[in-house]
C-alpha cells in the first residue's frame, strides 16, 4: 500500500494536472520495456503507470522501494527511491521543521534526474487531514510543492 502512495505522490508532484493511469506490461510500447530491463536487469515485477506521455515504473530494488520514469521512446528521465523522513539530509528536515512544523512527514523519497545527476527529496506532509507533496535540494532549499 505504501508503494502506492509513493507512486501517487510522484505522479501529483510530476505532473499535477495528469491523472496515473494503471497499465499492464503488454501495453507499454517495447521500447519503454527493453530499457526498463536493460537498466534494471534483475527486478522481476513491475508496475506499469502511464503518466501524461511518459511512463513510470513501479518496483523493489533490494529492500526499498522504487520507480523509475520513462520516456515514450524509452530514455530514463529520472528514479525516485523511498526512504524513511529520518534519512532525508540535515538540511531538509531542519528546514521542515521551521516552515512547516505542525506538519507531520508522512512518506519520503531521494529522486535522482538520469540526465543530470542532480538530486532532490520528496517529503510529503500532512495537516488536518491535507497531504501536500514538498521538493527540496540537498541544502534545504523548497524547488517545487
């Protein structure tokens, strides 16, 4: 279930106004398949979503969590791994804590851009029953809600 909700918050913060839609293996264009497999050989079961025009893999990876975002022609465009609030970096979780300290951290997750390498993390935050997806650098610094 958990897996899920990873799955959900990253389609909300990559493409808000695009609802996921569910997929079985059969329909998502070779292409996109052969380079999930080709960067992920060892993982065994997938979960399909179609995202707007991209395509988003759901799997496990040793013991965490993961997905993996695919163009239509198959490019890997970025990996978000779960993890919990408590690994998010220093900086992050100072910085929840002082702009947004009645919220509780739900769910957390390290993305990684497969075109530049750059990195930022996922805290997603509950209030009165609101849950709102928050994307921070390394350093602390909000890049997108």
């Amino acid at each position: 279930m958990k897996h899920y909700l990873v799955l959900a918050a990253f389609a909300l913060a990559l493409a808000a106004p695009a609802q996921a839609q569910q997929l079985k293996a059969t329909q998502v264009p070779a292409a996109v398949v052969a380079a999930f497999k080709q960067k992920f050989p060892q993982v065994k079961e997938v979960k399909w979503e179609k995202e707007g025009d991209k395509y988003e893999a759901g799997f496990e990876q040793g013991n965490v969590e993961m997905s993996a975002l695919l163009s239509a022609s198959g490019e890997l465009l970025e990996t978000e791994s779960e993890m919990a609030p408590s690994q998010l970096p220093a900086a992050v979780r100072a910085k929840l804590a002082s702009s947004y300290k009645s919220y509780k951290v739900t769910e957390a997750a390290k993305i990684v851009s497969a075109s530049t390498g750059a990195t930022t993390y996922e805290a997603e935050v509950l209030k009165s029953g609101k849950k709102m997806d928050l994307l921070f650098d390394a350093n602390g610094q909000e890049v997108k809600k």
